[in-house]
C-alpha cells in the first residue's frame, strides 16, 4: 500500500528512506533518517546536464535505467533483511520522481510505505516555521558560569537525571569558544543543526521546563536560531560560581588535546593578537610551550575570557542577579550529580 504523507504524519514509521544523493543527506536531511540514493551525486549531475544539454526525454530515459539499477541494489542489499511487516516513509527533494519511484517499488513488494508530499522542501520550511514559534512554548533554564565552570557536565547530569536538556554545544560539536573545535569531529551544516534543535525541541513537554546553557548567537560556524536565542536570554538563570582553580582542573581534563599539541595551540592563540597586543601573545606561546598550564589557563581565564563572559551575560540575561547560585566543592562527576539534584530539587518545591 501507497499512502501520501505530509511532515506532521511522519510518525508511525519504521524508517524514514532519504533517496536524495550523498550530497544532498550530507547537508541535511530529517534526524534518523537512513541514506539510500536513487542517483549518486556524479549520477544526479550528469542527468541534469543531460537535462539541459540534451533534452528532457533523453535524460528521464537514462535517469530511469539509473534509479531503477539503484533500486534493485538497495532491495538486494541494505533492505534485503526487512520483514513483511516493515513500514518505510520515502522522501526526495521535492516529492516528486525519485522517491515516487523508490516509493511505488516497496509498495509493490508489499510493505506499507508512506511518500512525503513536497518532500524536503516541505521538512525544511517546517523545519523554520517551528524553530520561530516552539521556543516561546518552554520554560527556559539557562545555566551561567565562566569559561570552565563546568556548565556542560551540568547540563549532562540533569539529562542522566531525567530532565529535558537542550545541549547546543553537543548538538553543534562545538564548545563554544576560539579553541572550542573537537579534534576530527566536524560540525554539522547550518541547516542540520537547526533540524536537530528542532527534533529536540518537538520532544519536549511544555510542562516542563527545558535546561540549557548560556550560549552567545554562534557556537563555531553554526549560528542559533534568532527565536531560540532570544527567548533563552529571557530565561531564569542558574549561576555557577566556580573558583578558578577549580576550573583550571577542568579545562586542562577538557582540553587536553592542546597540551599534547602546544605548538598548535600557539596558532590558535595567535588569533587574539588584535585583542591583546602581540607582546602578550607571545608570552602565552612561549608558556605553552614550556608546559606552564596553569598559570596559562589562569591568565587565559582572568584576562580574556573571564571579561568577556561578563559583558556578555549582563547584557544579554536580564534575570541573571536574580538567578539560583551553586557553589561547587569541586567539578568533578560527584559534584556535578550533587549541584543536578539541587537543582531538581528546586524545581519541585
């Protein structure tokens, strides 16, 4: 059985069958969707060069032979093991050939199959429509604290502990700041980072609220949301207040990569010479690559990203005076469980 389906249907699935080209998946495509091209990427642009070049008919000919080897590939292959009972919905760009195609075989083989109407199109402008009204729906908790405070392994133990977490850094692959990148993790394109904040947000109960952490618009290349930011700047504040020691511990746990690297960190340091001037830039290379990491995390946290956190909370989170303030004995695990059930604990009374 056929059945068309549009965005707010697509629950009830067993799997959601993208057939767009590798490319096309790789910069976006619906959260736990599975790849299976009716036509590569060197497939799809020889058949629009044919297209225009040649002519229509002779391009839906050749298109047709490719996606029709394909399909037999994929029924051979990675949806060989599915049983009788399977339930597939099927999406392309727009709705139209290729997943109509993809869509009318597995009907025909018998397994109940779903065809999104307009396609990835119609996701994505959902996709926007709903990540520029779902954020005012939630209670926001935003978690503050300076550079190293410990707000994400915060954010992690409210999570384990059950309750609704969005965490934009994990979902960015990014921590946020100049030195921020994860060594060979790449972040994910503009567009999937909004559907998986979108996903995320679509699960939540407006019941109950949502945790976050203080994020400035940009986590590395991937930009917040501008309904999402600003609606958690509103939000009530959760403050740690963390001695510098103990974030110095942190950052070298966290950062580690770095100190295995001094040389690269150097470069990275190098880009704050506008901010600093060169004569205190080179101080901090040259004690990078002496090993001296805690007086550099120290005058690293003191003199640039302590100031800079400052400006930037006080402008943009008008409740953060007013916020619940944790004083951590220390940041590791234990200590961060203890401050996550403190907080739930306030959260109920």
């Amino acid at each position: 059985m056929l059945k068309a389906v549009n965005v707010a249907q697509m629950a009830g699935f067993d799997d959601i069958i993208d057939v767009r080209s590798p490319a096309e998946f790789a910069e976006d495509h619906i959260p736990g969707a599975l790849n299976f091209p009716v036509l590569n990427d060197e497939e799809r642009a020889r058949i629009g060069t044919m297209y225009k070049q040649v002519s229509p008919f002779d391009a839906k000919k050749a298109g047709a032979a490719l996606v029709s080897r394909n399909i037999a590939l994929h029924l051979e292959q990675g949806l060989a093991a599915r049983p009788k009972s399977w339930k597939p919905l099927v999406y392309c760009w727009r709705g139209g050939q290729r997943s109509g195609s993809m869509a009318h075989v597995l009907a025909q083989v018998g397994w109940y199959t779903g065809q999104l109407e307009g396609g990835y199109k119609a996701y994505r402008k959902k996709v926007l429509q709903d990540l520029a009204a779902l954020p005012a729906r939630f209670r926001w908790r935003v978690v503050c604290g300076a550079t190293g405070s410990g707000k994400s392994r915060l954010l992690q133990a409210l999570q384990t502990a059950g309750a609704q977490v969005l965490d934009l850094e994990d979902l960015a692959n990014h921590r946020g700041s100049l030195l921020g990148n994860i060594p060979d993790v790449p972040q994910p394109s503009q567009k999937y980072f909004e559907s998986l904040i979108r996903a995320r947000l679509c699960s939540f109960n407006p019941a109950l609220p949502v945790y976050a952490e203080a994020e400035s618009r940009k986590i590395g290349q991937a930009r917040v949301p501008d309904a999402l930011i600003e609606t958690m700047w509103q939000g009530q504040c959760i403050r740690i207040e963390a001695a510098t020691a103990q974030r110095v511990v942190l950052l070298k746990e966290d950062y580690r990569h770095f100190l295995a690297a001094p040389a690269f960190l150097g470069e990275k340091l190098g880009l704050l010479a506008e901010l600093h001037g060169r004569t205190r830039i080179a101080r901090w290379q040259e004690m990078a690559l002496r090993g001296e990491w805690d007086a550099l995390v120290s005058e690293l946290l003191e003199q640039h990203y302590d100031p800079a956190y400052s400006r930037s909370t006080l402008k943009h989170y008008p409740h953060y005076a007013q916020g619940m303030v944790l004083q951590p004995r220390d940041l590791g695990a234990t200590a961060i469980r203890e401050l996550a059930r403190e907080i739930l604990a306030g959260q109920e009374n």
